[in-house]
C-alpha cells in the first residue's frame, strides 16, 4: 500500500478529514482534537503520531488483533490463530517496531489494507 494512502487511512478512521483551505485548490487536515491543524501526522516515521492512533482502538478484541498483525508484520509472516505462538502477546510489551511497521499492523488490524499490484 503506497505511503500517502497508508496516512490518509489511518487519518480517516482517527477522525481527521479533509477541509476546503484558503486557496481554492488546498487541502488540509483537521482533527476534531485539533481545529488548528493544517498538515497530516506523519504515521510512517513519527511513533508519537502512531502511539496516539492506537489509541483509538479501544476494544480488547482490537488491541489483541493489532498485536497479531504487529507479530505478523515483524515477522515478515502472516500470523493466523492456528499458527500462533503461545508468547505472541509478548511482542506488544516488548518489540521496538518502527513507526512504518506499526502503521502497516494499524492498517491491517481495520482490514483496510491494499495490496500493491505488481507489474511483470
């Protein structure tokens, strides 16, 4: 999934949306926390950003479903329950994953993530 729909993604499910800026053909971001915003945080390289996405998932089942895809990004694997590693919830306490990979862990907790159609 390219980068800029990786940020507009997690944008959207965090609540930020595009607005009409001053010139006629500028776009900006606006989160509901904050009104004076007018750029996206950068998901894919500020872990701040993406600690304050996380955030917004909320329920157990989402929390637990992040961590899978975290183990599965990091792991350059898919991670489904029958493949599991007993410690696999260890890896939300203890991996330092880069803001990217959790972006992309992020993306495909929602189910909302696209692969890349590559050309032969």
């Amino acid at each position: 999934m390219k980068p800029e729909l990786q940020q507009e993604a997690i944008a959207k499910y965090c609540g930020c949306r595009k607005i009409h800026g001053a010139e006629i053909y500028q776009w900006s971001w606006m989160s509901s926390d904050d009104i004076g915003a007018n750029e996206l945080p950068d998901y894919l390289n500020d872990l701040n950003a993406m600690h304050e996405a996380e955030k917004v998932l909320k329920e157990p089942e989402q929390q637990e479903a992040f961590s899978r895809c975290l183990f599965g990004v990091l792991d350059g694997a898919w991670v489904f329950k029958d493949t599991v590693p007993d410690n696999w919830y260890r890896v939300f306490d203890n991996i330092h994953a880069t803001a990217a990979q959790r972006a992309e862990a992020f993306i495909r907790t929602l189910g909302i993530w696209v692969e890349e159609k590559t050309k032969l």
